[in-house]
C-alpha cells in the first residue's frame, strides 16, 4: 500500500473517531431553574389595574401612584391566552402572594395540576398554523417549555426521547400535537432546528406561555389529554412520567 493510501485512510479514521467521541460526548440534559430575562413593555396605552381596586389606571395615575408611594408598590403583567402581556397589575408590596424573580413566577402552587382543566391558549407555529387548544379537543397535546433552542438543554438526547414518544404512540393510531415555546425569534428558530424530527412544532416568541403557566424551570412538559384536561406533567429528566403512559 502506497503513503498516499496509508494518509488517507488515517484520516478517515480520525474523522470517524472525532464525530464518533464528539457524539458521545454531547451534554446531558439539565433542569434550567436560573433567571431568565424578558422584558414586557409598559407605555401609554397599556391596560394598567389596580388589583385592590379592580379598576383601571390611566398611566398618569399610575406613574403618580408610584411617585407617591416609592417601592410600595410592584407592577406584574398579566398573560392572555396568546401567552402575551395584555395588561399589568399594580400589587401592594405586601400583598403580593406570588414572588417574582423578574422573569417567571416561581410558585409551584400556581402550576397547572393534574385533573384540572389547562387554560385556553392560541400559539403560532414555526409552520405558520395557529394551534388553538379549543379546536384540538379530541387530541392530545404535550406542550414543551424551553428557553432557548441550545445547548446544553436543547440537544439531540433531549429531543430524541420528545420524537421517540410522539413516533410511537403514532404507530398505535394516536395523534399528539406537540408544541414547543422558546424565547427565540422565528429567525432564530430557522437557524437553530435541525433538519430531523425535534419531536416538536416551534412556537417563536412564545416565552410568554413559560410566565402564563408559571413555569419555573425548563424543560418542562405538560401532557394534556382530549378533553383538555391535564393528563400528566414532568421536567425533562423525569419525562418518563409521561413517556410510559398508555394513551387511548
């Protein structure tokens, strides 16, 4: 065997043991439970309550409200069915029964629960379909919330568990629309979802639905079943509280 042939074959060798290690060498999935920043905008036209009052504040009253009384108060927004801030609550310091660290409302009281119906949402998909829960009654749903799509919790092991559920409760004739959110921009979840089954449609901006929901650490998973009722709900390392059920 020619020198030649001798370089090429070790190349392809270190090629081989190079992709062959880096795949075993890709990170485990992790709980994310850190501070995650979103700003939701306040200007003149937004919808500002009183929550002791139940009534509406202009934002004049409310900026004088607030320059009376300094750090009295806390301003929290309120999320629609379209995981948005449709509005903003001013709370009394010492009333307010939810601690917020600024991003998500840490409070597993607050979570969705098992049993329990799960608020209606309308979320657009990365394939340019709205995904109404009203109208998939009759389906299940898994809803998945990210932060953003990357590593080290977005990787080919955290989405292959996600692809291996929906795949094979689809060989048994039971169809699950699976939806992901993400602080991501539609450009950005473009670039980051590769070109295999991630086991998920997209929601680009959709972080909203994390606060909605009070979802303090990601990933999180909610399974809910064809009456729009919440079957079952696991962070990413216990997914097989949701993986091993028997869907019908």
């Amino acid at each position: 065997m020619c020198s030649k042939q001798v370089n090429f074959y070790l190349l392809l060798f270190l090629v081989f043991n190079s992709t062959v290690c880096s795949a075993q060498e890709e990170p485990k999935v992790t709980r994310y439970n850190g501070k995650v920043s979103q700003q939701f905008v306040m200007n003149r036209e937004s919808v500002i309550i009183d929550r002791a009052t139940g009534k509406r504040l202009s934002y004049a009253e409310y900026d004088e409200k607030l320059k009376r009384n300094p750090g009295l108060y806390k301003t929290l927004p309120v999320f629609d069915k379209y995981g948005k801030a449709s509005s903003f609550e001013v709370i009394k310091r010492n009333q307010v029964d939810v601690q917020s660290d600024g991003s998500v409302m840490n409070n597993p009281d607050l979570m969705p629960e098992v049993g329990e119906p799960l608020s209606s949402f309308i979320m657009e998909g990365l394939d340019g379909k709205e995904y109404n829960s009203d109208k998939l009654r009759g389906k299940y749903i898994l809803l998945g919330f990210w932060v953003k799509y990357e590593k080290p919790l977005y990787t080919l092991a955290s989405t292959k568990v996600i692809s291996n559920f929906i795949e094979e409760n689809k060989k048994r004739g039971i169809d699950i629309v699976s939806l992901g959110t993400t602080l991501n921009t539609r450009e950005e979840c473009m670039e980051a979802i590769p070109k295999r089954n991630c086991g998920f449609i997209p929601v680009p901006e959709s972080y909203g639905f994390n606060h909605r929901y009070k979802i303090s650490e990601t990933p999180f998973f909610i399974l809910v079943d064809k009456k729009g009722i919440v079957k079952a709900m696991a962070p990413h390392t216990e997914f097989s509280r949701i993986s091993e059920l028997v869907l019908r």
